[in-house]
C-alpha cells in the first residue's frame, strides 16, 4: 500500500519514518543553535572587546537576543520531545527504545537549566554590576562581561550534558528504528 501526496507515491511506512526522524531533525537544529549562541556570545569574552563598551553594549544587545532566541530553542525542545514521547507511545523496535528514552531524559535535561541559567540572564539584561558600580560610584568595567562569562560557561555544560547527548541518543534511536519501520 502507498499513499499519495503532491502527485508522489509515497510508501504507507512513510508517516512513521518521519515521526521516527523527527526528534533527531529538531534536537539536530537544537545543538547547531547552542553552538551558534556559543560562537556569538563568546566573542564579547575575547580580549580584544574593551570592557567599557562591552558592558554598555551588552545588556540591550543581548535582551533582544536572547528574547528571540528563546522561541526557536523551546520549540526545538518541545519538537524534540514530544517527538519522541510519541514514538515512544506508538511502540520502536527494542533496539530503538532506550535510545528514545535516553533522547527524551537529555532534551527535558535542556529545560532543567532555565532555573540555573536565568540568574545570569537577568544580571546581563539588567546590568545589574553596571549599575551597582555606577551608584557607588566605581568604574563600570567589567560588569556584563563577567555575567556572560557565566552565561557562557552554564551554556557550554549545558551543551555537553544535554543537547548532544540528546543528538547522540536520537541519532542511535533512528539507525536502530528506521530500518524496522
């Protein structure tokens, strides 16, 4: 049996093949926007950016960074994860099950961070040590940078215990689930 679409003969499997690929597209687009952000944001670190307009630069730069990418990376996740709750639910092979659980654990692992990652955030989009040297009276200096140091540094554990385990994992759940489809 086949199904039509667009004028394409597409097989009966095919539906299942998609959903069987898709935590594996949707965490692949997770981890190449965490390593993105990473290149990003870690270029206002490099010695090179003079502390003074980094830190006036920082907050406004990434408030709207961060509130626009905040979208793609919880769809992502939610693709991710609900994709795999589903082929979880419809049944994989054996072979393919663990590694869906396992995906599944590491892409809900991602959301686990926002308690730990959002101190930072609101430090930078507040400029928090800007301010508070401004009223003291001090030198600006280093304020946001020191703040999305420790974004940076939540963000690079983050991607090495979750968004690419959670590759990793998919990536094993579909060569052990689609040739089964």
């Amino acid at each position: 049996m086949s199904l039509a679409f667009l004028g394409f003969s597409l097989p009966a499997t095919a539906p299942l093949t998609l959903l069987r690929i898709a935590p594996l597209v949707s965490s692949t687009g997770s981890l190449i926007h965490a390593l993105v952000e990473l290149i990003t944001t870690s270029a206002f670190l490099d010695r090179p950016v003079p502390a003074a307009p980094a830190a006036a630069t920082l907050p406004s730069w990434f408030s709207s960074f961060f509130y626009r990418a905040a979208g793609s990376v919880v769809l992502l996740n939610a693709i991710s994860t609900w994709s795999a709750v589903a082929n979880l639910y419809l049944g994989t092979p054996d072979a393919g099950r663990r590694w869906y659980v396992a995906g599944l654990v590491a892409a809900v692992g991602h959301m686990a961070f926002v308690p730990v990652v959002m101190g930072p955030v609101k430090d930078i989009i507040e400029d928090r040590r800007g301010k508070a040297a401004r009223e003291s009276g001090k030198e600006v200096g280093e304020g946001a940078k020191v703040d999305m140091a420790r974004w940076v540094s939540i963000h690079k554990v983050r991607m090495l215990v979750a968004d690419l385990p959670a590759w990793l994992c998919f990536w094993s759940a579909v060569l052990n689930s689609v040739a089964a489809v």
